[in-house]
C-alpha cells in the first residue's frame, strides 16, 4: 500500500482515540463523587497539605466476642467405593459409503 494511505489511518486513529478520550472525560465530569454516608465530595481544585503524621494511633481493643470457639467435630465412617461397571460392547462399523461423481 501507499505510505500516505498509511498516514492517514494513523491520523484517523488518532483522532478516534482522541473523541474516545474527550467522551470520557465528559462523562467523568458528569459524575460527582459520594461517601459511604451518600453525601457528596465537594469537587474543584484539591487544597491543602498532607500530614505525614496520623492525628490519631490506631489501637485493637480484644473483645472475648472476637475470640473463636473451637467445637469437636466427629469423622464419619469409611465408605466402600462403588463397584466398577463393566465395559460396552464394541460398536459395528459404520458402512463406507459410495464416491460420488463430484468428488472424483
């Protein structure tokens, strides 16, 4: 092929490429984000500084509640496996059938 014709697909790739983008983005746009309470995330710019620090230590409280039981549990008896099924007899063979005058 023609190297302008190659040109030109990859123009009209990129172009796709880019409305498939701009689609996106709108659609992101469109959308507000939410927290698990259902209220809604104020948008804009995001300001201010990240604390390196936690403002709190987080801390496990041990509840008797949050310790599992354990419970004997009992094995059943073995099971005698299933006797083995004997074999099909073996199927006739099918006929050859007859060459057409097409085939030949």
């Amino acid at each position: 092929m023609n190297k302008k014709t190659w040109i030109t697909y990859g123009v009209t790739g990129v172009v796709g490429a880019g409305i498939i983008a701009g689609g996106a983005v709108a659609a992101a746009q469109a959308m507000d984000l939410r927290t698990a309470d259902n209220q809604t995330v104020p948008g804009g710019t995001l300001t201010g500084s990240v604390d390196p620090s936690p403002s709190a230590t987080p801390s496990v409280d041990p509840s008797p509640s949050a310790v599992p039981t354990l419970t004997a549990t009992t094995t059943s008896p073995a099971t005698t496996p299933s006797p083995v099924s004997t074999p099909s007899p073996v199927s006739p063979p099918s006929p050859v059938s007859v060459a057409s005058p097409q085939s030949n």
